[in-house]
C-alpha cells in the first residue's frame, strides 16, 4: 500500500511537472483524487462513474486493469492511469473510446485500443493534453477536429487501421484546427502515420520532433535527427525535426543505414570483385573439363 500511494503521488508529481515546465493546463493544488479499480474502500469499478462524480480540477487516478468502456470526459479534470502497458480501455463495440468534450483534460498512463471509429476523439475544444499513452489498433488513433491548442507528447501511437492522427477543420465558419503542439511521439504500423489539414507548425519541441516508421531521411551529421522534414500529409504542415529512432526518453541514434548511392556504390563494386574473383576459377574449370573430352 506504501509503494502504491508513493507511485500515485509520483505520479502527480510527474503531472504537474509537465504542466509547469511545458503547458499550462488546470489547477491541480485544490485537487480531490477519485480512485477506480484496486481494492479501496469506495473505489468506483467504472471509469464514467468517476468522472460523473468528479468536480473541476479533480484528479482520476485508475488502477491496472481492463476497463471494457467509453468514457466521455465533459469536465477539466485530469485522468491517470496507474501504468500504461497494464491499464487499459479496451473498445467492445465501441465507435469512440475516450471522447473529449471539455477544456483543460489531461489524459496519461493508459493503453487505449480497440475504437472502432477511434481511440481518442477531440472535438471542439482547446487547452488538452495527451501524454505517456499507447494508442493501438483503433480506426483512428487520435482524431481531432477543430480543436485548438492541444498537446500530444511521448505516445506510442502504432497499428491503426486508419491514421494515427487525424486532425481536421471544419470549414464552416471557418472552424480551423491550429495551435496544436506534436512532439515525441511514436509513429509505427499504422496505414497512414498522420494527417493534419489544419494550421499546426509545431510538429516538434525545442527542435525535437516524432518518430515515423515510413520517414526515409538521412541523418549525416549522426545527432539522432533527421536531416531533412518530414511532410504531413493534408496540407503545408511538417515536422522539421524527425526522429531517426523511437522515443524512449532521450534522443537515440540509428545503429545502421545506408543511402540509395552508397548502396548502389556497394552492389557495383561487389559486383567488380565478384567478377574478377570468379573468371579465373570459371577459366580453370573450362579448360579442366575441355581436358577430359
């Protein structure tokens, strides 16, 4: 019970550290903690009942878990899962699992999988953050429409059938998706990585970008970055610094690349020596069997 109190305030630590350090997001020093899962007294079993009972500025802390549900986050409170591999908000027809409805959310430490329209939906809102997630096998990983202003930093978002992000305007009244801040996240096995027709130049932070497992840039310079931008698809936005190796806290570097020259260079000369190598032996061999007739 000791370790787990101390991982839910580290926890928080670790929320509040992004907030300050990165995004202004909610207050949190008035903060009632509302628990689902685990064995406490008065804990909720549902994730949805919480957030009905939660007010502004409330923090959900969820432990490990399936949670067989979609919830729809209508207020600012933030909601943490306990550890992101093993809490999980898993889709049973659901078209939207996490449908974010209000300012100021902030939503980490969860694997969320198994929407069958997508796994988070933003809409219409602005000020959210999205961190510390893996956001896997939906239609749409993250889908956000007309939002503004949101957050996506240090998500694994792999193998959606779809995109994995989705951002959208609404032309109407010229409801634009702009402001919205995308950095360190992980791009792999989805059918199309991203898709942004809004205005969004920040596709990176403090010249850190994502990681895409279709980006075949180069990096000469050997920084773990690549050297030329990535372009999104659905407009003008791009990452100018892409990840040459996923994020797992620091910037990695690729152990082993070639470009298309120096590949060519190499199938050339082994091809010379190859050559050079065999004719002799091919020659020998000839006349050895040329002796025999």
């Amino acid at each position: 019970m000791i370790i787990k109190k101390f991982l839910l305030y580290f926890t928080i630590f670790v929320l509040i550290l992004n907030i300050v350090t990165n995004f202004q997001i909610c207050k949190l020093a008035d903060a009632e903690i509302l628990y689902v899962g685990g064995g406490g007294e008065g804990n909720y079993s549902i994730i949805q009942n919480a957030i009905k009972y939660s007010s502004a500025g409330d923090i959900i802390y969820v432990y490990n878990g399936t949670y067989y549900e979609d919830i729809e986050v209508n207020k600012p409170i933030s909601i943490i899962g306990e550890d992101k591999e093993s809490t999980i908000i898993k889709g049973k027809n659901s078209l939207n699992l996490v449908k974010i409805k209000a300012q100021w959310i902030n939503i980490t430490g969860f694997t969320i999988r198994n929407g069958i329209t997508s796994g988070i939906l933003i809409e219409n809102t602005s000020n959210c953050s999205i961190f510390n997630n893996n956001i896997v096998y939906n239609g749409i990983g993250i889908n956000v429409i007309s939002s503004r202003s949101i957050n996506f930093f240090n998500n694994t978002i792999s193998n959606n059938s779809v995109f994995g992000i989705n951002i959208r305007s609404i032309q109407i009244d010229n409801h634009m998706s702009t402001d919205n801040t995308i950095f360190h996240n992980n791009f792999i096995n989805n059918f199309k990585n991203v898709y942004d027709e809004g205005i969004n130049t920040n596709w990176s932070n403090i010249s850190e970008g994502n990681y895409y497992d279709d980006y075949n840039g180069l990096d000469k310079n050997n920084d773990g970055i690549g050297d030329e931008p990535y372009l999104i698809l659905g407009g003008d936005n791009r990452d100018d610094y892409p990840l040459m190796m996923p994020y797992i806290g620091k910037i990695r570097l690729k152990e082993f690349y070639v470009d298309d020259v120096s590949l060519y260079k190499m199938l050339i000369i082994g091809m010379i020596v190859a050559i050079i190598f065999l004719l002799p032996i091919a020659y020998a061999w000839y006349r050895k069997t040329r002796h025999l007739k």
